[in-house]
C-alpha cells in the first residue's frame, strides 16, 4: 500500500513538472519563437502596369499583369527582407481570322509581352497602426521584351508556327512604398505603388491597323521604359 502511494505520488509530480515544461514551451514559442527564426514570405498579387515619360506616350493606356515574390527575412528578429521577384504584362495584343488554302480556319495571333525579375530589398519601419504595417522597397533587375507570333486551328485545336519575332531586355530598378493589412500569423493583404526606370529598349506596340497579317498591326519603338506599378495580393509568412 505505500508502495502504491509512493508511486502515485511520484507521478503526480512528473505530471505538475511536465505541464510546467509544456508551459514554458508554449511562453517560449510565443515569446522568444520571432526572435530564433528567420521567416519567409510568399507573395503573390495582380499588378497594374501604368506606363509614363516616352514609354506612356508610345503604350496606350494601363496593362494589366501579375507578380509572385519569395522573400526571407535577412536575420531573426530583423525589419529587413530580401529575395526575388518576377512579373509578366502583354503590351498588346491581335487575333486575325483568316482561312488557309485548303479552306480551314485559322486565328493568326500576335502579342507584345513583358517578363521582368528583380532583387528586392524590402524594410518595415517601426511604424505598426493597429493591422496594418507600411514598409519601403527597393528593386534593381533585368527585364525582357518579346513578341510572339503564332496560327491557332479551332477545329483541331491545335497551336503551330509559334515563333519570337523580337527580343530585348533592358536594366530596370526603382522603389517601392506600400502596406501589410494583418489578416493573421500567417496571412496578410498587400497593397503597394512602385515608381521604376528601365534603359532603353526595343518593344512592339499597336498601331490600330487591321492587316492581314497580325505583325503588320505593331509599330517596332525604341525608348526608354518605365512606369508605375500598382500591386494587390496577398502576403503569407512561414
């Protein structure tokens, strides 16, 4: 019978120990977990592309895009992140429907694109109001001008011909200003303005014609390209 007791009681007391291990743990993940881990950041969001200077006067109007960003934070515990970002915007865009010799349709296709990636370098100051968390950015990168051709058959639906009819690719950098709106641990909205210069560069543009010939439809410019962005997406943190 004292045995048992013994027994128990020493149980008990590996269990009162056990729950104040769990509890310093839990105090210690919470506390002190931000500060023994340096975090990453997934991104992803729609962009709008407003070109300006020489580049707005020979693109009209807005293009619409995308852009993903894997960033890491640069230590435990620091305000500063970096990685890689990489966006597309179509600069334009045409669909000629011709027939071939043997009397099939065909959708004569030819687009103006865009494909960019840049080093980020992103700082969150101490300036935190309730959910939301402004940050800077800075972006220095390379971006590539392209034009695709291509003839697509409805009946087959089959694509042939695809071909890149001019290439080119520019130096780009500028900064960013924008806001984290906290959604939870793990999860935030993004909303960001990012003013940015690229060199000189050869890129199609539409002219308004209606030719044959979807190419012929492009005027070939020659400037510099830059523009202001504007991003809303969402921000994860592992």
């Amino acid at each position: 019978m004292r045995l048992l007791i013994i027994m128990t009681l020493i149980f008990l007391q590996f269990l009162i120990l056990n729950k104040s291990a769990v509890a310093q743990d839990e105090d210690y993940s919470e506390e002190e977990y931000a500060e023994s881990y340096a975090a990453w950041m997934f991104e992803a969001s729609y962009t709008l592309f407003d070109p300006i200077n020489t580049f707005g006067r020979a693109v009209e109007g807005a293009k619409s895009g995308f852009n993903i960003s894997v960033l890491k934070q640069a230590k435990p515990g620091s305000d500063m992140f970096f990685g890689l970002s990489g966006y597309y915007t179509q600069l334009g865009n045409d669909v000629q429907e011709n027939v071939t010799s043997q009397g099939e349709a065909v959708d004569d296709i030819a687009s103006s694109n865009v494909l960019g990636f840049d080093f980020t370098l992103r700082y969150y100051p101490d300036l935190v109001f309730g959910i939301v968390e402004p940050f800077v950015e800075a972006h220095l990168g390379t971006r590539f001008y392209y034009t695709i051709t291509k003839s697509y058959f409805p009946v087959f639906d089959e694509t042939i011909d695809y071909r890149a009819n001019e290439t080119n690719s520019s130096l780009a950098y500028g900064f960013g200003l924008g806001t984290h709106v906290v959604i939870d641990e793990s999860w935030a909205l993004n909303f960001k303005c990012s003013y940015q210069l690229a060199n000189i560069a050869r890129y199609y543009v539409k002219n308004g014609e209606n030719n044959v010939d979807p190419l012929e439809n492009f005027d070939l410019e020659f400037s510099s390209t830059d523009w202001i962005r504007y991003d809303i997406g969402v921000s994860f943190i592992f």
